[in-house]
C-alpha cells in the first residue's frame, strides 16, 4: 500500500512540474563533449566508433520520476552496450537553480546506484537544448545514418508503467532499439512522457 501511495503522491508531484514530449525526428545531433560523473573523465559520441546508435536519457539527481528507472538502464546498458547501442545519461539542470544537481552529488548517485554508463552534466544546457529536451526523464534513440550523422529516431517515454515496470504494457525505448537493429523503421517514434521540468537559466522566472 505504501508503495502505491508513493507512486501516486510522485505522479501528482511531477504532474505540477510536468512537461509534455514533442517529436523532432530526423533531426541531426552534432557531437558533444561533456564531464562524466561515474569516472571523472570527458566523453563524447565521437569516442564510440563502433556504435549503431546511442540510447540518451535526460534525467537529474532529484526527480521522484526519473529515480524509478535507475535499474532499469543499467539493464538497458547491460543489453544494448554489446550491441553497439550504449546508454548516455545527461543531467542539464541548472545547477545556480538547484544546488542538489552539483557535480559532487551527480558523483554520490552513481557510486549509490551503481549505474554502468555514463551519467553526464550538461553544465551549460545547450546539449539540452540542442535535443529540445524539456524534462526528467525523456529518452531518446539517436541513430547513425549512411554518412555517419547521429539522427533521432525516437523521442518520448521510457516505458508505460514508471513505479511498476513488471505492469509496463509498452516498453517504447527498447521496442525502438529493437526494431532499429533489425533495420526496420521505428513503429512509434514519439510516446508521450512527462517529468520534472528543466529549467533553462535565465528563463526560470518567466516559465512559472
């Protein structure tokens, strides 16, 4: 009961926060270099030569909603990193805005959750803003098309069931993954997600 309650009273917390996924697909990431908080160290998409595609998730340390699905993409990365999709985890919150989005404790949740890939700070947001990423979390699936370019080919939800994942009915993320190994076109390229809103600095005042 306790744990329905908490699911409940999380969802009603980020529904005042929320933010609502609008599809760009087709757009073009160019590659970034961001700070790595599992190992201290700088990573780019131009270091994986060897990737199909890249799993990217915007998340942050604080989100009731986006730390339901910590286990879920180390399982992701576990699966997808073998075959050449890794898991990127990118926090672009502002850390003036909300001292509990530090480095330092960026650091603290890895080490405590164990996560397996990449969590990154996106200290300046412009990768944030580059994906048009306006919440946590919000995934996407990027792509290598014939000449090289990370393309989106998926941007939205996780799956359907965040406090529940064993209920989850439709797992969007990896059904993306999955169809696009199998070079097939992506079935649903946009699922509707809601999260805790990145706020982007200078804009914070404006956007209540």
């Amino acid at each position: 009961m306790k744990k329905v309650l908490f699911f409940f009273s999380t969802v009603a917390f980020v529904f005042v926060f929320c933010s609502y996924t609008f599809i760009d697909k087709g757009k073009i990431v160019t590659n970034f270099k961001l700070k790595n908080a599992t190992n201290n160290e700088w990573v780019s998409l131009s270091d994986y030569k060897e990737a199909k595609g890249f799993i990217v998730i915007f998340t942050c340390n604080k989100c009731p909603m986006a730390k339901f699905y910590s286990q879920r993409l180390n399982q992701m990365d576990a699966k997808y990193k073998k075959m050449g999709v890794p898991v990127l985890a990118i926090n672009s919150m502002d850390t003036l805005a909300y001292a509990e989005e530090s480095f330092k404790l960026m650091q603290k949740k890895t080490k405590k959750e164990q996560f397996t890939f990449p969590y990154l700070q996106d200290k300046k947001q412009n990768i944030a803003k580059e994906f048009k990423a306006t919440h946590t979390p919000q995934a996407y699936v990027i792509w290598k098309n014939k000449s090289g370019k990370n393309v989106i080919k998926y941007q939205g939800a996780i799956d359907d069931n965040a406090g529940e994942p064993e209920k989850a009915k439709h797992h969007f993320l990896i059904d993306a993954v999955d169809e696009l190994l199998q070079n097939k076109e992506v079935s649903t390229p946009k699922s509707e997600s809601f999260g805790c809103r990145i706020f982007f600095r200078g804009q914070l005042q404006t956007m209540d």
